[in-house]
C-alpha cells in the first residue's frame, strides 16, 4: 500500500472517528431532550477538531515512519490524477448537499442547527474524497 | 476499464536482469504501485513517463507500448 493511499485511509478513518463521536454526541442530546447550546456544541465541536488533528499526526507519522523513503518523495502523475479526480467528486458531493441546506430552513430550524449540517456537509464530501482515492488507488486507477 | 494499449514491461524487466517494479519506479520517479498499474494496463501513462519507461530500458518507445485496435 502506497503513503498516499495510507494518508487516504488515515483521513477516512480519523474524520469517521472524531465528527462520528462529534454527531452522535448532538444527536444523542437532542433525543435525551437536552439540546446543546451553542457554547457546549463550540466546546463539543473544539474537542472533535484537536481529536482530529492529533489522530492525523500520530497516524500520519506511523505510516511515514514505516514507508519514509515513500513518505518523501512526491506524489507521481497517477497519483496526482487520482487526488484530482477524488476531489472534483468531493465538490460536486458538496454542492449538492449544500443546495441541499435550503430545505431545512423552511422546518425552522436554528442558526446552530443550520452550521451543524453545513458542517455534515463538509464531512460527508471529505468521506467521499478518501473512499474515491481507495477505490482508484485499490483497483489501479 | 481496460486500455487499448499493450505493453511489454514485463518482459523488459525480466530481459534487463529481472528488474524489480520498484527499481524501474525509483528510475522513472514514480511509485511502485503505478508501475504495477501501467504493467497490468490499468492506467495510460504520459506521453513523458512513456518516454521515460522506454529511456529506463534503453529502447525506443514503441517497444515498450503498442496501441491495440479495439473491436
């Protein structure tokens, strides 16, 4: 397995991991009937981001520490591609859902509501982009 | 989807000492996982990585890549 596709497994994980946690977290208040304000979802929402960065440099410098003549050299043309194509995915995932946020306005929903699924939003589209980068990287492009 | 592009790489590392993927990649700044890639016609390369593979062998280039007419 390339550096590359470990980065992209890395970010797949770690992203499902830390904002898994982060909405199931909001999810589960909101069913216990005890809403998360916007100071506690800031602090939630804090903690999910440091989860995030911190898992990705600790596994980021594990798989270069196993591969790091790998890890060093730049990515080929192939590699480069796939990323390309992976990320006109992921904007294409992300406008959709972001035309997809008008729908929710009309249910009354609140500011904080509104920037929680803008934040889904961004999420879902990076999943996209890592699980676009492992099936080119897996089946050769 | 396959290529309609044949190529003889693995026969050109085996003639130049069984050349390993990883060796010829290391030659031509790529990754081993990309020369398994074009080996297998899984993906075209460029026309200068096409250059590069042919220069790594010491052959022209159309030794190394022969366009397959599709039916």
């Amino acid at each position: 397995m390339s550096f590359r596709e470990k980065s992209a497994w890395i970010t797949l994980v770690s992203v499902l991991v830390c904002f898994g946690i982060y909405f199931w977290e909001l999810v589960a208040s909101h069913a216990g009937g005890r809403r998360l304000g916007p100071l506690p979802s800031l602090h939630l929402l804090l903690l999910a981001v440091s989860g995030l960065v911190l898992l990705q440099i600790a596994l980021t410098a594990f798989a270069a520490a196993t591969t790091p003549k790998d890890a060093r050299a730049p990515a080929d043309e192939r590699e480069r591609l796939i990323q390309w194509r992976a990320h006109t995915l992921g904007y294409h995932v992300l406008t959709v859902l972001a035309l997809l946020l008008f729908v929710p306005i009309h249910f009354g929903h609140s500011a904080l509501d509104m920037a929680n699924f803008a934040l889904l939003a961004g999420v879902i589209s990076t999943l996209c982009v890592c699980a676009a980068q492992i099936v080119m990287y897996r089946r050769g492009f | 989807m396959a290529v309609p592009i044949a190529n003889h790489i693995r026969r050109l590392r085996f003639e130049a000492g069984e050349m390993t993927q990883g060796e010829l990649a290391a030659k031509i700044g790529m990754t081993r996982q990309t020369v398994a890639a074009i080996e297998a016609g899984k993906y075209s390369p460029s026309l200068e990585a096409a250059f590069r593979i042919a220069h790594a062998f010491g052959v022209g280039i159309d030794e190394v890549f022969q366009w397959v007419e599709e039916r």
